[in-house]
C-alpha cells in the first residue's frame, strides 16, 4: 500500500478542476502577464517620448489597455474558474492587434529611426492567442500581429533607416512563431495526458466493478454453502425441530434473494460482515479480520458493496506494495449510523507528498468510489517505514 496512494487525505468538497490543461494555462498566463510587466518597465520612456508622434489620446489609451488586459491574464490564473484565463487571454491579444491597426489612425507622419515600441513584443500577444485559439487561429493571428506593427515600423523608420521590409516580417514571423509553437505543442501534449487519464479511469472504474462482481460473487457463494451445507447438517443430526425449521426458512431466504439478487436493496448486520469479509480475504486469504458488531440494523446494500469493492482495493495494494513480510489487519465496525472498515499493514510505509502527479493510484478505486458514495469518506495515513492506515467509513443519510 505504497507508492499507488496519491495523498494523505482526501477533502470529498474540493471539486475544483486540476487537469493539466488548465495547470497548463494558468502557469502560461503568470508567464504572459510576467512579460507584459517586464516589457512595461522596460519601455515606458519610449512610450512616453514617442507619445508626440501620435494624437493624444492613443498613448495613454493603447497603453493602458494593452499592459492592462496582459497583467489581467495573471490576476485571472488566481480565481477558481479558469474560463476568466481564457477570457483575458483573448482580450489580451484582441486588444494589442486593435492598438496596432489603430495606430494608424493616430499617427501624425513624424519619423522616429527608434520605431514603434508596440513593435518590440508581438511574440507576448501570440503567446496569449495561443492560449486560447486553435492552432491555424494563433497563427493567423500572430501573422497579423507581426505585419501590422512591422508596417508601421517600416513608415517611421524608412526614410532614416534602411530597413528591408520583407526581411524585418520574416524575422519576426519566425522568430515568435517558434515561441508560439512551442505554446500549442504543450496545450496539445497536456490535452492528450487529459484524455489518457480520463481514459484510464475508466478503465479503472471498469475493473473496480468487475472486481466487486467477483467479491459479491464470493459472498453469494459463501452464504450458500454455509447455509446449505449447516442446514442439512442440523437436519441430519437433529431431525425437524423448531430450530432446524427456522434455519432452513433463512437459508430459503437466502436462496431467494441470490434469485432476485437485482431487487436486493439491503443487507442485515450478518450479511454486511459477511460481505465486507469475503472482500477482504478474497484478495488475502491470510489476512486477520476482527469485526465489532453493535446493532443488528439493516444497510442500504449499494453502499455496503462500494465499501466492500473499495476495501478490496485498499487490501490488494498492500499486498502489491507493503512488502513481503508485512502483515495485514483489517478492522470491521457495524454500528446503527455507521460502517467504519480500517485497513493497516507495517511494511515500508511511504510519504504521500512524494508521489508523483501522473500516478492514478487508487484515485478512482478507493477515493473516488468513497466520494461517490453520499455519506462516504476515506483517509489515508502513512510515513516511510511506520506502515499504512487506510481508514474507510460510511454514515447513512
């Protein structure tokens, strides 16, 4: 029960998304908004001294809206919802294409050899387009980009500067469209590790129900043969008393209900222990299984085979995981309000904070089957060579 384990503990309210598309896309727009504010810092005396080539109104316009919306993109990776990223990352590189077409219609005709400052940083606007557009779209985009300003650089400089045109947007169209490659690759490559864990929690799920079948299986033909088998047996030795009568009327209802298994929809306390052990020792025959039974109540019968298909799981991966001389224990409670199952080994234990993101471990098997169940809850301990406790539990609402 070692390395499989993803955390210590699991919070069933944290429904926040984690996928690594949107990990992806918040760490890009710190990067972006970073690069807005760098290039701020950087250039704000130019800014401030080619403000005379313009009408008045653009500097302090395309300036504040264009650094604006870029340092949005790193305000909005804080918020829960990561669709204000995308949002902002679209206003962004909308926003820097509008300031450099409107340019235009803001310049005087006065020459400057230093060029445009908007020209120094199209790459930072496809970076935000490439956050959210497909890949022809942040492509387009970026072509756009780069010749607008290479343009208007070209009409401030060419009568100071021999400056081949057709050379400066080649340039920068390479130059950035590596940078912005580089972006859609690693949103196609987490998109793709998305869909394979996706895939492989299906697959996992898949297998936690084939292997709750086999445990419920296990329990039907548990009950069968110790009802039947101690049936006939007393009625061999005892003849037809009263207790044999009753004995037989319970393996009777046994037999019906295994008959009519899909309207079982509760379990007593006997048959819940039952279920819960046969889960246990179908995985490990040897394993030492104690029970405290205080109620002889009954329990919802989906929720008693989650419990029993998750303890499978938890009892298998120490097997996989614990080592070889480690032993196991399982602990069973039957209460009126409460199903409580631990699971301890003594192996190697190991530091939850350790494993690595890209292992599913029994996220799907145990933690996420209990957070599926209403009322279901699972907690894992473990430190490397104290062994692991996991602690599953159900309260019926």
């Amino acid at each position: 029960m070692n390395r499989d384990f993803e955390s210590a503990t699991v919070d069933r309210d944290n429904t926040a998304e984690h996928s690594s598309s949107d990990r992806l896309l918040r760490t890009f727009a710190r990067f972006i908004a970073a690069g807005y504010l760098i290039y701020l810092v950087m250039l704000f005396p130019e800014i401030v001294r080619t403000s005379a080539f313009t009408a008045s109104w653009w500097t302090p316009v395309s300036s504040v809206a264009v650094f604006g919306t870029g340092l949005a993109m790193g305000l909005a990776s804080m918020l829960p919802d990561t669709k204000w990223v995308r949002i902002a990352a679209a206003t962004a590189a909308f926003t820097y294409l509008a300031a450099a077409l409107s340019w235009w219609t803001a310049w005087n005709g006065s020459l400057d050899p230093n060029g445009l400052p908007l020209a120094t940083f199209p790459g930072v606007a496809g970076l935000a387009a490439g956050c959210v557009f497909s890949g022809w779209l942040a492509f387009t985009y970026l072509t756009a980009a780069v010749t607008s300003v290479q343009l208007s650089q070209y009409a401030l400089r060419s009568t100071l500067v021999e400056t081949p045109l057709f050379a400066e947007l080649v340039f920068g169209l390479v130059f950035c469209s590596v940078f912005l490659a580089a972006t859609i690759g690693a949103f196609r490559t987490a998109r793709i590790l998305d869909a394979t864990i996706d895939a492989t929690h299906r697959q996992a799920s898949a297998t936690a129900a084939v292997s709750a079948r086999a445990v419920e299986r296990e329990r039907f033909d548990a009950l069968i043969h110790d009802g039947v088998l101690s049936t006939l047996l007393a009625v061999a030795r005892q003849g037809r008393t009263d207790g044999v009568v009753q004995q037989a009327e319970r393996t009777l209802a046994q037999l019906d209900s295994l008959r009519a298994h899909g309207s079982v929809t509760e379990f007593d306390a006997d048959e819940t222990v039952a279920h819960l052990r046969s889960a246990a020792t179908t995985v490990d025959e040897h394993i030492t299984v104690t029970v405290v039974t205080t109620t002889d109540g009954r329990y919802v019968a989906d929720a008693v085979r989650t419990l029993g298909a998750a303890l499978s799981e938890a009892v298998r991966n120490s097997v996989r995981h614990g080592g070889d001389d480690a032993s196991r224990t399982v602990a069973i409670g039957v209460d009126t309000d409460l199903l409580d199952v631990v699971v301890r080994d003594d192996g190697s234990g190991f530091d939850p904070a350790h494993v690595p993101p890209h292992r599913l471990g029994i996220a799907v098997s145990i933690h996420g089957r209990m957070n599926s169940l209403p009322g279901g809850s699972s907690r894992l301990d473990s430190a490397p060579g104290a062994g692991t406790t996991v602690h599953l539990s159900w309260v019926p609402r």
